[in-house]
C-alpha cells in the first residue's frame, strides 16, 4: 500500500500555488509575504536599529533577532492563545538560525535587526514560509546576504519523498510519514534549517534532501522575482502614464 | 575556469541577493557585489552599474550609516555635562560638545536647554565616526543651524541623493514650486515649512521622487509633476543653501560618489538635450 | 512630541488643511475585503491609508458561566504587533492595546448585536464562545474606529462550524451565521488646539489635546463612549464631537453592507 497519489493530486515533487511579493508593510524597513497553498506568512524588518538591553550588543557586527509568531485564528482548529509559547519560541530560534548564515551586519556593530514574522493562516509548512517570507523581507531592506534563503517541507510518505507537504498529508494516518522541514541557500547548496519528526532511513533522509533540490532553486527565483516586481511594477506605471 | 566571460544581467536593472550578475574572471566585483568560484554575485537588492568590468550596485533601501563630513538632521534626545545627545535617524546617536555647539561663549553652569531642548531638531556635520560608530557632530559651519517649527518627515536615507538632485537641483525644484522651505539630511530626514497645501504637495513630491528614483528621466518628470500641480513654470537649477552647506566639505574626499552615481542615469544628458517639442 | 509640531499642526488645521491634506471631517479611503482567512470562522482584511488590519473570529464551544448558564461570550481582543509599527515591543500588551481591545469590546458588546442567549446549545452545559482577534500589519492611527470597523465586518462573514457530538468540526461551516441585530460603529474625534478632526493619523493622535471614542447603532444610540488624552472637554466640546462621530458613523456604516 505504497503512497502512490498524494491526498490533493499533487506530483510528488510540486508545491502548492506560490504568491510572493515585497514591500508590504510600509512602517518597515523591509518587508516580505510569502503564500503557500493556505499558509500565509507576512515578515517585516525594522533596522539596523539601536540594540536593547546593551548587554545583548556585539561590538564586531549587528545581531539579527526573529520572532515567530501565529495570530490567534491561524489554526487548524482552535485558537491560538496570543503570547510566547514553546513552540513559538523554538520556531523563532530556527528562524534565525536559518538566515543567520547569508546575512552580513558587519558594518552595523552593536546594532540589531529584527525581523517580525505573523501568520494569519497556516495549513501546514509555516516556519518554512516565515522563513521565505524573512528572506525577501530582509533583501528589501537592503540588508546585505549573499543569497536568499529558500524554505519549504520536504517529507517522506510511505517511502515516497514528497515536498511541501500540507496539514492533512503530515496527519495522512495509513503510512509512515516524516515531516523534514529544510532551508537551502540556493546558490551554495547549504542547508541552514534541518528538522524532522517522523522515522526515515538515512538514505531516505539523503535522498529526500537530493531530490528536492530543484524545489529551493524554484522557491528562491519567486522570492527574488517578488523583490524585482515591486519596483518594475513602479516603472511600468510610470511608462504608462508617459 | 574555462568559461567564457559573460555578463548576465543589464546596466541599471534592479539586481536582488544571489542573482548571478556575471559568469567568467573577466569581471571584477565592488561594492554590493561578490564574487564566487567564476561567478559573480549580488549581495543587496540595488541597481547594477557597470563600469567598464567592475560591477557595484546602488542600494535601494537600507538604514542610515553615519559618515564623516554628511549634514544630518539630529533630534535632541539629552542633555549631557559636555553637550547634547543626538538621535541620528540610524543605530547610532551622536555627541553634539559643547566646543562645537555654537560661536556663542556658553558660560560655566549655563541651562544647555536654552540652546537646544529636548525634542528640537538640527541641522549639524558630521566630524567623527569611529569604527564602533560612535559619532561627533558640529554646528560650526555654514547653513547649520537650529530647525524652528515646520515638520520632519523620514526618507529612505538611500533615495537622499535623488531627493537632493545634482547639486541641490531637485530640492531647488520643489522649493520653488512650493515656497517651502527644505532642508534633506543626508541621514534621511527633512524639514519643511511652508504653507499648508504647499507642503502636502512638497511631501507628495518627495514620495514620489522615493517611489520612482529607480526609473530614469526623473528630474524631467519632477519638474513637469511640479508644473502640471503649481501652474508655474519652473527652472531647473542648483540650490543655494546645498551648495553652502558643501562647499566646505573636504575636496575629493570621495571623488566617486560625489559624481556620477549620486545623479541619475541620463538626467544630467537629458538637460542639455535640445527640448523635445 | 515636542510642541513645535503641535503648533504647527493646529496652525494648519485653522487653515482647514492637515498634514496629509486631508480635510477636518474626511476619513482616508476604506477598502475591506471579507473571507481572507481560511482557518477563522469569519474574516475581515481592512485597509485605511497606511492602517492595514486583519480581524478574525474563531469560535469554541465550552461550559457557560455559573451565573448564566444560558448565555453564550464574546469577546475581543487587540494585539499590536511589533510587525506593524517600530513603536511597538514585544512583550505583554500595551496599555494602548488593551485601550483598543476594551473599547472595541464594549462598542460591539453594549451595542447588543449579539444576542448571548442565542449562542446557548445547551443550557448549563455547551455554549458558544465568540472569540474576535484584531491583528494589524501596519499601523498609521486610528486602530479603535478601524478595528471596531474589521471586526464588525467579521461578524458579518461568520459561518458556525459544524457540531458533532458536542465537538466542533472546524473543517466544515455550516451556512448558519451569527445571529446580528446591530451594526456598531465607533467614531473616534480628536481635538487639536480648537479644532476637532476624524480619522487622526498616528501623528495627529499623538499631539491631539483630547479625543472622545463615541460607539453607535444605525439609528443615532449610542452605545460606548470613551474619552482620552490629556486635556478635559467642556460640555459644548462633547455636543460638537458626538455630532461629528454620528454623522461619520453614517458613512461608515455603508462599509458593511
């Protein structure tokens, strides 16, 4: 009884429809939206800015700092108490683990950038599209990063490497299913958020990472496309009205 | 390295992180750019110039990094023993000293808040920044001063140049247009005061000079945006108080981004250009 | 904020113009966008100028309170993120959002559009829970009227989920809405210097003297009322800033339809 069509009839290696834009939140210094599928992820950076409590200052480079955060009716199902959880809390530490990598704030020592990331809804995949929504909101702010970082779930249903998995595929309850949330730098192949609950081989892990490889290519082409628009859609405008 | 040397993306686009700008050694990277293996990369979201083989990017969007000799419009955020404490429109405050404050003779336990207080805002120069950018600011020189009424309102500090012009062109623009009175910081705050509509319309001007800095013909469209709002026929010329307030800034300090990228692609063509009509 | 502002704002608003050219009594265009959310009961997307907010309902059945078993709750609930303006911090809610959070409450609630006793399924044992969150994504001002605003819009695009056994099955609404006999609208009017004015800015809100938050039903009642700011405000004040509120209220009110 292999996994042989996926629950939404998707192909095995396709995510689900992709909107990406930038500059959407205008207080920001930066700003990103990143949807997939029903997961809707809104990230915005304010900064370089000054750092409190000093004693959370680095005199060599600036500090990125993100905070992860569903609003209270993103759910599947009940309500999501507003405030800090557990599971927030970890998600916002991955988060900045995950973007730490490509990000140079040397040239901002003591200073920090946030980066606000708020669902209003998720179907799954959530930290990955705060992840993809952080990435283009910090290229907004022209904070300097050596790439953009792409995330997206890759998962394992009954043997099968699936990507993008939503909430009633990781729930799919007649197979195995490993749940592998990734970030990759694109231009590196680097891998810079690495989770999973599940069972998997090592092989399955392996070549779950391989074949999904194309995905993050595809995911950080959106991503940059986004950035681009914001400002051809300006320029267009502006030949219009000539 | 056998592949050829190729340029992947255009003069004057709009290049984001870890889009490959070139491939080959043919190409040299700069400011806003890297390279990897044979490729080159860009790593902020920007305009791509290339000059010859060198390619650098022009940001688009990024906070304000304090630099020496740039006039600023600092808010008075305390009042020290030396001095006043500035906000800087960046992560870093600056030390306005005393010494440097005003040509007055400020008297042994004089109330510094009658020079400047809380909350009032100035125009001031930058004299030192350290490598932990710490930042020194002086009022000593030509056109700085204390800003009385008016508003402030915030810029993207790297749209300042475009909002500016070539030497003051596009602040003598709205100027002249508005009546107001402007005053652009490098660290993107600017002061305005004029009459009510004038000003909404100086402030109109100016975002809209931030939205489109990116597509060329700027001042034109400035000018005729100005024209079409005012009903006046307008110059375009240099402004006064931009020119005095630089005129004592060190000579070849930066003999690249006082020319060329500071202005717009073709703006400074375009005026010399016989007019269309 | 420093004084010179104040003056230079109340020096144009004699002029009838404020800072963004806007006229005493206008509000900024309004556009609100229902069923944005997949995963709420009810859904608003409102934008206003520079204000972005998302209102959503989500709804829980639990135990009624011991004094009134056969009434169902409501209640809402502001969150001002940090995502939406520099001012704000992470951390336990700002008194100014529990002030939004409050007064929104109060308008939706005193204005009875919810009958409690229609959201009993048993009494003593299962009732509805009405649970109306306030997110904004960018704040420029003005978060009571707007959020009061998205929320009643919300209200309005609410399906109930499907009960099954006591237990909701949040995956299937049912056409049945939520039972609404009003339409309450809080206007906030601010006063500057002598001059009143609708729809304040972040910047208007902050030199404002004084402001009255006047919450209303379609026929003139009003409903919740919440007076703010520094200074006190005569009688006369009060007469003229009700005026205003109900004759705005008006206009809003044709958002919802």
């Amino acid at each position: 009884m292999a996994y042989k069509k996926r629950v939404d009839g998707r192909k095995f290696d396709e995510t689900r429809p992709i909107i990406a834009k930038a500059g959407v939140i205008p207080k920001a210094d930066g700003s990103g939206y990143f949807k997939i599928g029903k997961t809707e992820a809104y990230a915005a950076v304010y900064g370089p800015r000054e750092l409190h409590p000093r004693n959370k200052q680095d005199p060599k480079t600036g500090v990125l700092r993100c905070t992860y955060n569903m609003m209270p009716f993103a759910g599947q199902g009940d309500r999501v108490r507003p405030g800090p959880s557990r599971r927030s809390k970890e998600i916002s530490m991955v988060t900045e683990l995950a973007l730490l990598p490509v990000v140079n704030l040397e040239d901002w020592p003591n200073a920090v950038v946030d980066v606000f990331i708020e669902l209003p809804q998720t179907d799954a995949g959530s930290r990955c599209a705060g992840i993809s929504a952080a990435s283009i909101a910090l290229a907004d702010a022209g904070i300097r990063m050596q790439d953009m970082v792409a995330a997206c779930a890759v998962g394992i249903v009954d043997g099968s490497v699936v990507v993008d998995l939503n909430y009633e595929e990781e729930a799919w309850e007649e197979g195995n299913v490993a749940d592998i949330p990734l970030a990759v730098i694109p231009s590196t192949g680097e891998i810079s958020l690495l989770q999973m609950d599940g069972k998997v081989t090592k092989e399955q892990l392996m070549q779950a990472i391989t074949q999904a490889k194309p995905v993050f290519e595809r995911i950080a082409d959106i991503q940059r496309a986004a950035i681009k628009e914001r400002y051809d859609a300006v320029t267009r405008e502006v030949k219009q009205n000539e | 390295m056998t592949e050829k040397s190729e340029l992947l993306a255009r003069d004057k686009e709009v290049v984001v992180p870890g889009q490959v700008l070139a491939t080959g050694m043919e190409f040299l990277p700069s400011s806003g750019t890297y390279r990897k293996g044979d490729r080159i990369y860009a790593n902020q979201t920007g305009l791509l110039v290339v000059e010859g083989k060198v390619l650098k990017t022009i940001p688009m969007a990024g906070a304000y990094l304090p630099k020496r000799y740039d006039v600023i419009i600092g808010k008075v955020i305390d009042i020290l023993m030396t001095g006043w404490r500035l906000e800087t429109n960046s992560p870093y405050s600056a030390v306005l000293p005393l010494k440097d404050a005003t040509f007055d003779y400020i008297k042994k336990g004089a109330d510094l808040t009658e020079f400047f207080n809380l909350d009032e805002y100035v125009v001031c120069k930058i004299m030192q920044v350290t490598s932990q950018n710490l930042v020194d600011v002086s009022m000593k020189g030509p056109g700085l001063r204390k800003l009385k009424g008016g508003r402030i309102i915030k810029v993207s500090p790297p749209k300042v140049p475009r909002i500016i012009g070539k030497r003051g062109s596009m602040v003598a623009l709205i100027k002249q247009a508005t009546g107001c009175q402007m005053c652009v910081g490098q660290n993107g705050l600017i002061w305005l005061s004029g009459e009510p509509e004038q000003e909404v319309l100086a402030v109109k001007t100016i975002r809209k000079i931030e939205r489109e800095a990116h597509v060329p013909g700027l001042t034109e469209r400035i000018k005729s945006f100005l024209e079409k709002a005012t009903g006046k026929k307008l110059e375009i010329g240099t402004d006064e108080e931009y020119e005095r307030q630089h005129e004592s800034r060190r000579p070849q300090s930066r003999p690249r981004e006082g020319r060329g990228h500071r202005e717009e692609s073709g703006g400074a063509r375009r005026g010399r250009r016989p007019p269309r009509r | 904020m420093s004084n010179d502002l104040k003056e230079h704002i109340s020096a144009a608003l004699k002029k009838g113009v404020r800072l963004d050219g806007r006229k005493l009594d206008e509000f900024r265009p309004i556009t609100i966008e229902t069923g944005t959310v997949a995963t709420a009961e009810g859904s608003a997307h409102l934008r206003c100028g520079e204000t972005e907010i998302i209102a959503g309902i989500k709804l829980a059945v639990g135990t009624p309170y011991p004094d009134r078993p056969d009434s169902g709750t409501l209640m809402v609930n502001a969150e001002l993120r940090p995502i939406s303006n520099p001012e704000f911090e992470i951390g336990p809610p700002s008194i100014e959002s529990i002030e939004v959070s409050r007064v929104i409450d109060r308008t939706i609630r005193e204005s009875g559009t919810i009958d409690e006793k229609k959201l009993c399924i048993t009494p003593g044992e299962q009732v509805w829970m009405v649970n109306v969150d306030v997110v904004p994504l960018n704040t420029d001002g003005n978060l009571i009227d707007l959020g009061c605003l998205a929320s009643v819009a919300a209200l309005k695009n609410t399906k109930l989920p499907r009960l099954e056994d006591g237990v909701v099955n949040y995956k299937e609404l049912t056409q049945e809405g939520l039972p609404l006999s009003e339409e309450p609208i809080a206007v906030t009017v601010v006063k500057i210097g002598e001059n009143f004015l609708v729809d304040p800015t972040q910047g208007e809100f902050d030199v404002a003297d004084a402001r009255l938050t006047v919450g209303s039903l379609a026929d003139g009642t009003l409903c919740a009322l919440q007076k703010g700011g520094d200074a006190s405000l005569t009688p006369e004040d009060i007469d003229r800033m009700v005026d205003i509120a109900l004759a705005t209220a008006k206009k809003l009110r044709k958002l919802l339809e």
